[in-house]
C-alpha cells in the first residue's frame, strides 16, 4: 500500500511530501518555516500499488513555527478515541450517554475543513481521478494509529485494510 498526504490551508489543498509530514508528525522536523501559529489539516490518502485511492483520512493540527504540538497530537488522538465504534463489554458500568460530537477535541477534528464537496473536488483535482472514485474521509488514520500503538507509520499502514474503490 502506497501513502499520499495533502496539506488544507484557507481552505486550500495543497500536495505535501510523505518525508515533510511524517517528520514532522514523528518531530524530527518541521513542516514548514511559517512563523506563528495556526492550523493545519492533514489529508492522508492509502493508495494502491498504482496510486489509486483506498482510504482518506483527515487529522486537523495546530501547528507553531512550523512545528505539530504535542498537544494537538494528543487531542487528535483522543478524539479519534472518542469516534471509535463503543466495545461492548458485559456488567460493565454504565455512565451517562454523551455525544462524542460535543466533545472539544472531536469539534476541532471536524471543523475548520472545506465543505465535504469542495474537499472531495480538489482532492479529485489533485489525484487526477474522476470525484466518485475519492473515498469517504474518516478521522485519524495511520499518523494517529502509529501514536496510540506506538509503532512506525509504516507499520500503522498495514492496520488499514485496503478496500479498492467498486
């Protein structure tokens, strides 16, 4: 399985290099020599051998100097904690319902992305295929897995099955 990422600006989507993100996910470099703060979306794409897209992902950071905090990797990772299906475990206490939606890391994750058409549109654009063929976006993905187990993103990557596009 092959990896693309995308980077979402002003509501811009832009190509970004696999060794500019991932660097700068793993924090061995910066993703850019912007100064100040703001934030980021990062647009994970699993590809087939012939760069077909499989699976897209979208994980919203905050970025200083250039930099991902830590503690917006934290807040993604929670929040996709938070959007994974329920475990149903038995005589497991029970507490008071609460949407994972109104959750501050879960609002963050999902806000501040292009309208879901427009997103779909310029990823089409950039990888040259028609736009039915772009997944459905999901929060997380291989940047986010790779933390919470601890293990490469190359790693990561073969806990996404791929489901080529019918």
């Amino acid at each position: 399985m092959r990896v693309r990422y995308f980077l979402v600006e002003a509501g811009k989507l832009q190509k970004a290099s696999q060794a500019a993100v991932e660097g700068a996910w793993e924090g061995t470099r910066a993703l850019d020599d912007l100064p100040g703060s703001r934030s980021v979306g990062i647009i994970t794409v699993l590809c087939d051998d012939s760069y077909g897209p499989l699976q897209c992902f979208q994980t919203r950071m905050n970025v200083v100097d250039g930099r991902i905090t830590e503690e917006s990797i934290d807040d993604a990772r929670h929040a996709w904690f938070l959007l994974r299906p329920p475990l149903d475990i038995p005589d497991s206490p029970s507490t008071p319902a609460e949407t994972p939606w109104s959750h501050p890391a879960v609002a963050f994750q999902v806000s501040g992305w292009p309208d879901r058409d427009d997103l779909r549109r310029q990823l089409a654009v950039a990888l040259d295929i028609p736009i039915d063929h772009v997944p459905e976006f999901y929060i997380g993905g291989p940047l986010i897995a790779a933390r919470q187990l601890q293990i490469s993103i190359r790693q990561a990557i073969t806990y996404f099955p791929g489901q080529p596009h019918d």
